[in-house]
C-alpha cells in the first residue's frame, strides 16, 4: 500500500488529537482499498456505491464505519477475495472520521489554486522571503528548527549543478569566496541562469519527458534525426520563453497562424514517440499505438494524471471515463503520418531544414531535373526504343568461348552448358530457381551443398578466370562463396555485411589462395559491393599468385596480405559451394585471363542481349528500367546520352545534398479529420461509439472562443483556471531541486498519487509562476534564492529518525546527480569537456558488440554501433546517441530510462555495477588521466598543493589534514606499486584516445589511481 499510516505518524504529518484530515487521511484509504469496487470505473461498481463522490459516500457513512470495523468474514469490507486489507490504524480513523460528521472535500489537485497568506513565525530573520514563511511554519508545528546555511563552495557546487548540470572552476569559487557583498549570491545565481548551460541543463528533464531518442524503437531501433528539435528545446529554455508558450508551441506549434520553421519544429515533442515499420504489422494498429502514446505523454507531462489507466475502461481511482480519453485520443488523430514508416530514416511529416544556401541550391537542381526528364520524355523514348530492339540484337555477339573450360548457366541447377558434362553434384538441397541478371538464378541456402568438377589444375604457375554473378542472403556473418574441396586451391567469399547507406547492405569480397603447408594470399576488395544487389565478378589469376578483380565490368583495387611469393594452389579436387546463403548466377570458368572488354561484356552487355534474345519473356519492372537505362547510355545519340549522363549526375548530387540537409519530425494536420472512436478494451481494430475532441469533464471546460483542436488543447492547458498545469510544472522543478516534490508521487496528481507535503506553498509558487507570465527563470530564481535552498544538506540523527526522506525540509536534500551528469562532471573537472552545444548526437566510448546483440540487419541503420573520435567523444552526456532497445551503457548503469515511453521520474539506485563502471569505463580512466595531468600542470612540482588542487577540482573545496594523510598514503602505494610494474603502468596511461602529457608513465598513472579514487568518492557524485 502507498501510503503507510505509520510513516506519516513518523515524519508528524499528522498530529495526534486533531480532527480528522479528509484529504491527507481517509481519501488515500478509500482509493487503495475501496475504488476498485466503489469508484469512478462503472464496469465494476458494486451496490451502486461511489465513495469517490460526496453524496453516495456520506449518504452510506454510517454502513461504512460499521462495515470497515465488521468481525465477521461475510460482512467485513473490504471482504476477503479483496487484496488490500486495512489495518486497525485504517480502520480507526474511518470511524472517527464518520464519529466527526464525515468532512468531505474534493481531491485537492481537481480545485483551482487558491493564494493562502503567508504565515506568521516565530524565527523571523530566517525567511528571505514567503516561500521560506511556509516552510519554517511546518518545522516550527514540528517543533523543528531549519539547518543552517551551507557554506560557500558547498553551496557554490550546489547551485552549479542544479543550474547548468557542471561543477563550478576554482575560479568560480575564488570569485564567490572574495565577494563580500550583501547581493553576492544573487550574482552567482543570475550568471548561472545567464550560462548557455542553463537551458542544456533544463532540457534534460524534459528530454525524458519527451521520450527523445535518436532510433525508432520497435525491434528494427534505427536511426531518426530529432536534434533539431533538441536544439529548439535548449534554445527555448536559454531564451527563458514563457511557458504557456512553450506548451502551445510544443503541442500545436504547426497550428499557430503563419506558423513558422521553429514553431512548426518545437511540435517534435509528440513525435518523439516509438515509431515502426516491421514487416507484417499492421498499419492501422500502430497508428492507434501513436495516437495513444500523445494522450499518454500530454497527460503525464501537464496534467500529471494517469490518464493512460482509461485507454480500456473507465479510470480505477480517478474520474476519468473511457469516454474522456477518446475524446482526448480525437484531438491528435489527426496527424498526416502513416502507421509503418520510418524505414529510410524520418517517418512522415517531417520538416527539412536547409540553410539558405542549401535550400537554393535544392530548389535549383530539382528545376534542372525536371527540365532534362521532361527533355528526354519529349524524345519519345519508347518510340525510338521499340526501333532500336528489332536491330541491336543482329550487332551483339555472344561471350567468347575460346578458353571456356566450363559454363553454368544457373537457370535453378548446376548443370554444363559446353557439353563437357561437368555438371554438378547435389549432396543436399538442390538450388531453387529465382529471377537473375541473365535468366534465371540459382538460390541457395544452409541446406545446399554442391559439388562441381574442377576443369583445370587451377595451377600457380597459370592463368585462369572466373566470372559469375552474385547476390548475397540473410546471412550477415562472413560467407564462402565457393572453395576447393581439400584446402589448398582458391576461395571466394566476403568479410562481415554491414550498412553502406539507403537501406542497402555491402561486404568485401575476399579471395584466398591457400597452399598445401597452409600458406595463403588473401585479396580483398578496397570498396563494398552491395550486397543485397547482384553484381559480376570477373577474377583473373596472371600467374605467380597474382589477382585482378572487376565488379560489374569495372577494375577494383585490390588490398593484399598474406604470403608475397607465389604458392603451389594446384588441387584437383572438386569446387564446393556448401551452406551458401545467396543466388549465383551465369558462372564462367575459363583457362585463360578474359580481356577489360570481355569482362564488360559479360556485366553489362550478356543481360541486355539475353532480353533482346528472349521476346517471348514477360520483362519485369526492373528489367524494363534496365533496358532503358542501357538504350540512354549507349545507343540513343550523342546528344541524349550526354542529357542522361548530366541528369543521373544531377539527381546523384541532389541525392547527396538532401543527406546533409537535417530534418525533424513534426505534426501535421490532415485536410479531413480522421474519425475517431472509442475502442473497445483499447483494441485498434474494436470501434464502438463515435467522439469529437473534448476535454475531461471533472476539468474546467474548454471555453467556447478556443478552436476545437490542439491549439486549443494546448491553450486549455495554459489557462488560468485550470487547476493542474502550473502545480505539475512547479511540482517537477521543486524535485529536481530537492530530489522529491511536494507531491512525491511527480507522475500522478491523482487519488493514488502522494498528497502533497506542503499544498499551500505548491499553490503560491504555481499562481506565482501564472502571474508573472509563466516565466521559467524567474521560478527558478525563487526557488535557489530561499533560504530553505540555501541549507546545509547535514543530516542529524533526530531529522534521520523523523524525516529520512525530508519532506518537512529542515534540511537540503542530499542525492547523487542524474546519470548524464556523473559524466559530464568527470569530463568537466579533468578539462576534457568540449563545450559545443546542441548540433548531432555523438557516439562515445561504449564496451563493444552491445549493439550487436540487438541488431537486426546490417541494411538497417543503428545496428552497429561506430564509435566517435576526437573532440565528439568529450561532449556532454545529453548528446549521446540515443539507441532505444539499448540506452548508452553507462547512463543505464546510473537509471537513464530507456525513453520507450514518457518519464517523469527516474528512479535511483546504488549498485555495485555504477562502482566496477566508475573504476573500468574508459571514460572515466581517461577523465582520470587527464585530471592528474591537469593537477601536475597547474600545481607545480609540490605533491601536496596537487592533491589539494586535484581534490578541490572535484570537491569545490580543500581537503582536510586527514584526508591529505590518506591521499598521501594512496599516492605513495600506487607510487611504489607502478614502479615494481612499469608495464601495467603504460597499459594504464595509454586508456583514451587523448593526447598524454605527461613523459613518466609511473608517476602519472600513479597520480591517476589517486585521480581515479577521488573521482569515485561519494561527495563527488553527490549533490550536497
């Protein structure tokens, strides 16, 4: 059960001898235990009894009591099937509170915001203004009195981290500590919500909120571009935009009149949802998945509600029907998207966002295009085509057979085509026949295994070719196209697939002559062939183990490793094609080299005249488009193959323009609104009755002057009526601060979130923050300004005991910071942080195959992960690329969540995983590094002022004489230790890709064991 009578009694939210506090005390009580079966869900509503609803509940107070406090099993509520049980504590306050009268008021979070007076106190010169007179007025019921006041570095590291998530320099402390003047801590606050940091700091709650993510999710996961609007988002915080306009912007910016390209771009934030494109699904349904994600996330982010609870059915605990969601549901079903999508990157709609420059020039070329394909469809090509096929045939030759030792045509087997009957053996599955470049292809698979004769020694000291086409399979390991039976002779494979762009895959063929001592040459193809394309090889063996590879008729450059001398490959044994996953075509085996020309022959021109020779075959599509392609190159006229050749270079540099244009996903409306309906148990596919967009009816109403859509969705929200908006938004950056909020429970302002610990102050902040215009930096400014900030965060052992989550604030709350910030803090304190903001994600040191054990296809994009080099590895941890089904690891370890879905609250653990990551992962070995070559550089030779400097580099203050003693003791041990073993200490200094200062290595991976340990302390990662 949530909420635990005791702990309330323990923290003394709840005074003995007081009436009883319906809000605080019964209403929890009745929604864990009573609602499933007496409240807002009418599907399940026992004795037509709603104890969510004044007049039902008090109408049957009497029955309630009585029943609660029942002895026997038949009439005790609730009953025995029940799986929440009320203690004697529980039962005891309901029957007071029916003794009372039963006091009645309606969930606290549903009422507007009503501006209480500041209370009078008894310590008067502690409040430094109202936000403080509500605090100490608690401490002072509690009998309590508040901490005192960190003392200045503390307090300097504190709203450091909170404002721009990085620790401050010794010049920063320097210049607080000399500053003896009455504002000096306002100084210090207005330059930090100054820092450009500000906004990236602010933006990282939200990104969770958001579900920002660089891949789709689902289990393909591949890339998406959403920087853009990350950048928006840091822009938008750093411009302290109000925030009433920040909302209408992210939820209905394309709505907005003459919207323009960074209003239409701030509407990313419903389109940071998981997206998916998997073959087999269903289009329909995962738009519906979409549609609900936006209800979902607009409820969590400003309403603070779990509004998703009413997809199936009527809330449980609060009133929203199932009604209230679909109606919510018809306000973003309006979305020019389509269910599958995403697979070439940005699902539709999405805005590009050239540079002036880019956007010209793209305007330019698309006009040159489609002036040469008007240009060559105004030739009438098939005209002069149709001419062109009755006469080309006649004046193409058919390949050379002089030195053609064995042909297999491949049209689905392995039999001879020149009468030598060397035809092949089946000792499994034999091929299938699928459509080739000449004909048909042979398709095999893991079941196949062939064995065909060798025509020749393929001796070392001869000449010999090969010449076939290839496409590969599903396999993305390294493959063996073909090899000789006994070892020794030659093979022909490819390394690893992997993506070459445009949802194609591509690998390197790899050929290797073997002798019979095992000696090899291996020769592998400098650029990728596509894999999932068929393409010709023509290989000539010139003697003496020398290889010339062409693909599609062309001469590729060849990297060689391996034995330099030639090898005795002779083998007479037969060649095999075994557990091949791929489609062979038109194989060619000859005794001697094939000419440049004869190897373009057979790439090019074999196809073409195997169409031309087979008129009674129907042409598909892709052989038609071959045809033409071949006719606008080769034969059709000077002028028109010179137009074709500008028009394919033209549509390659636009193609290639478009790649470095960014663009991000955004909303869109359609022209015709879609339908929208309840689904029944929250299936896409069960429609039951019609809804028009609507706001939930426990809410105050949208007003008539607002559009129905989601501009006045989000103007709704934003109102000055509307009870939850701003309370939601105070509520998270109070616990960003304090690590919880008034409301504990930041995700849920409903009957089973937490009552909040301080309800009169959670109004006045949030009807603060409406009057003064919704301005962002000047609640934060109110927030680190009081006193109550301003405490030590020292825990005594009476606050331990009373308060240990400190929800009464006697005291500033003490937690670890946040994932991305453990480090961005390491990088920052070594002096590796690189300081660009916003721009593309980035890829740092990460373990290696993690994304390989959730990648899907090597076409795919984000399957392998590529790791950044240089300055990209050293930028902030908000930056780093964003893989769904796998998070960066070393946020994970510190519960980043996986941005699935909209989080409003992360949890936090302490695992020894975070330790074993803190002392191993490069990152931080290297951050270690480079914080010992900075404490050598900037202290001197004197290893005491090093330890100092390096301790207060990461602390914000100096250590004390008996932590020096035990750094000391550290630096000599670690000293000795690298001194008995040099080479673990060169091992250790060569961690990271950055530059080492420092020429003796057993000094400084002496000084980077220290680095490291004090890099791992507590007070480190903590926010004090």
């Amino acid at each position: 059960m949530r909420f635990l009578l005791m702990s309330m009694v323990a923290t003394g939210l709840f005074a003995a001898g007081k009436p009883v506090d319906f809000l605080r005390e019964i209403r929890p009580i009745l929604s864990d235990a009573c609602f499933q079966c007496h409240g807002p869900d009418e599907s399940t509503r026992m004795a037509n009894l709603r104890l969510d609803q004044k007049e039902s509940a008090l109408a049957k107070i009497t029955q309630i009591a009585a029943r609660v406090g029942e002895t026997k099993p038949g009439r005790k509520m609730p009953p025995a099937h029940a799986k929440v049980r009320l203690n004697a504590a529980q039962v005891g306050l309901i029957q007071k509170w029916a003794s009372e009268g039963g006091a009645w008021q309606e969930h606290w979070s549903f009422v507007a915001p009503k501006r209480a007076e500041p209370p009078a106190v008894r310590l008067k010169a502690w409040p430094k203004g109202n936000l403080d007179r509500f605090v100490l007025v608690r401490l002072e019921q509690e009998n309590l009195k508040p901490s005192p006041e960190a003392d200045k570095p503390t307090l300097l590291r504190r709203l450091s981290l909170d404002l721009t998530g990085l620790p401050p320099t010794p010049q920063e402390i320097d210049a607080f500590l000399n500053d003896k003047t009455a504002g000096a801590y306002e100084k210090q606050v207005d330059r930090l919500l100054a820092s450009p940091r500000f906004g990236e700091k602010m933006a990282l709650h939200w990104l969770d909120l958001a579900r920002y993510a660089d891949t789709h999710g689902y289990h393909i996961d591949s890339h998406r571009d959403m920087w853009p609007w990350r950048d928006w988002l840091i822009g938008a915080f750093n411009r302290n935009m109000p925030y009433d306009q920040f909302t209408i912007w992210q939820l209905a910016g394309d709505m907005l009149p003459n919207a323009t390209r960074e209003q239409i771009a701030a509407s990313g934030f419903n389109r940071n949802h998981v997206i998916n494109y998997e073959g087999g699904a269903i289009p329909e349904e995962y738009q519906a998945e979409y549609v609900i994600d936006r209800v979902e996330a607009t409820g969590t982010t400003w309403l603070g509600l779990t509004v998703g609870c009413a997809r199936c059915h009527d809330h449980k605990y609060d009133p929203i029907a199932q009604k209230d969601f679909y109606r919510l549901f018809a306000f973003f079903n309006n979305i020019e998207e389509k269910g599958l999508d995403g697979q070439k990157g940005n699902a539709a709609p999405f805005l590009k966002l050239p540079t002036d420059t880019q956007a010209t020039l793209e305007k330019e070329m698309t006009q040159a295009i489609a002036a040469r394909e008007k240009r060559i469809e105004d030739a009438k090509i098939a005209d002069r085509m149709a001419e062109w096929e009755k006469t080309k045939l006649s004046k193409m030759s058919a390949p050379a057979r002089n030195g053609l030792a064995a042909h297999y045509e491949l049209e689905g087997n392995f039999n001879e085509a020149t009468g030598t009957y060397l035809h092949g053996r089946y000792l499994g599955l034999p091929p299938t026949a699928s459509d080739g470049p000449v004909g048909q292809s042979a398709l095999l698979d893991t079941g196949a295994r062939i064995e065909i004769p060798e025509p020749n020694g393929f001796n070392e000291d001869a000449a010999f070719s090969l010449a076939f086409w290839f496409r590969g399979g599903n396999k993305l390991e390294p493959l063996t196209i073909l090899t000789k039976k006994n070892g020794a002779g030659i093979e022909i494979g490819n390394d690893e697939v992997f993506s070459i762009g445009d949802l194609r895959r591509g690998a390197h063929l790899v050929i290797t002559l073997t002798d019979a001592a095992g000696g090899k040459r291996v020769y592998q193809s400098k650029r990728p062939f596509p894999y999932n394309e068929f393409t010709h090889f023509t290989l000539n063996h010139q003697g003496a183990g020398a290889i010339e590879l062409r693909m599609n008729g062309e001469a590729e450059e060849l990297a060689v490793s391996g034995e330099t001398k030639p090898m005795g490959i002779r083998n007479g044994a037969p060649i095999v094609f075994a557990q091949m996953i791929g489609s062979l075509d038109d194989l060619r085996i000859y005794n001697r080299e094939l000419s440049a020309a004869e190897a373009r022959q057979l790439a090019i021109e074999e196809p073409v005249r195997y169409l031309l020779f087979h008129t009674g075959i129907k042409r598909s599509k892709a052989q038609a488009a071959m045809l033409r392609d071949y006719y606008l190159k080769h034969d059709s006229g000077d002028e028109l193959k010179s137009l074709y050749a500008r028009l394919n270079q033209l549509k390659a540099e636009k193609k290639q323009l478009d790649e470095q244009i960014p663009s991000t996903m955004v909303m869109k409306e359609l022209e015709k609104p879609r339908e929208s309906n309840i689904l029944k148990r929250g299936q896409y596919d069960q429609k039951g009755e019609r809804v028009e967009v609507a706001t939930p009816s426990f809410l105050p109403p949208m007003p008539s002057s607002l559009p129905r859509n989601r501009l006045g969705l989000a103007q709704w929200l934003v109102s000055k009526e509307h009870p939850l908006t701003a309370r939601v938004a105070v509520n998270r950056f109070w616990a960003m601060y304090f690590g919880n909020g008034f409301v504990k429970t930041v995700e849920d302002f409903g009957s089973q979130g937490e009552a909040p610990s301080h309800p009169e102050l959670l109004d006045a902040l949030a009807m603060d923050f409406i009057e003064s215009g919704w301005d962002l930096k000047k609640l934060q400014k109110q927030i680190v300004m009081s006193a109550t900030y301003r405490q030590s965060a020292r825990v005594t052992p009476e606050l331990k005991e009373r308060d240990p989550e400190n929800r009464l604030l006697a005291r500033m709350s003490r937690f670890r910071i946040q994932a991305e910030l453990v480090r961005d803090n390491a990088l920052a304190v070594s002096g590796l942080l690189n300081g660009e903001i916003g721009g593309r994600s980035v890829s740092p040191y990460q373990p290696p195959g993690l994304w390989e054990e959730v990648a899907y296809g090597a076409q795919f994009s984000a399957q392998r992960y590529e790791q950044s080099h240089g300055k990209d590895l050293y930028r902030r941890g908000m930056y780093s690329f964003w893989k769904r089904t796998l998070p960066p690891a070393s946020l994970a370890i510190f519960d980043a969540p996986d941005r699935e879905k909209c989080v409003a609250r992360r949890a936090t653990t302490n695992t020894p995983l975070q330790a074993l990551a803190l002392w191993n992962d490069t990152t931080y070995l290297e951050a270690a590094r480079k914080l010992a070559e900075r404490s050598i550089r900037e202290a001197g030779a004197d290893p005491a002022k090093r330890l100092k400097h390096m301790f207060r580099l990461a602390t914000a203050r100096y250590p004390s004489a008996t932590e020096m003693k035990l750094l000391q003791a550290s630096l000599d041990g670690q000293m000795a230790e690298y001194k008995a073993s040099p080479e673990a200490a060169r091992k250790l200094t060569t961690t990271g890709e950055s530059k080492i200062e420092a020429s003796d290595t057993v000094e400084l991976a002496a000084w980077m064991s220290v680095a490291s340990a004090i890099l791992n302390l507590d007070e480190v990662l903590t926010k004090e």
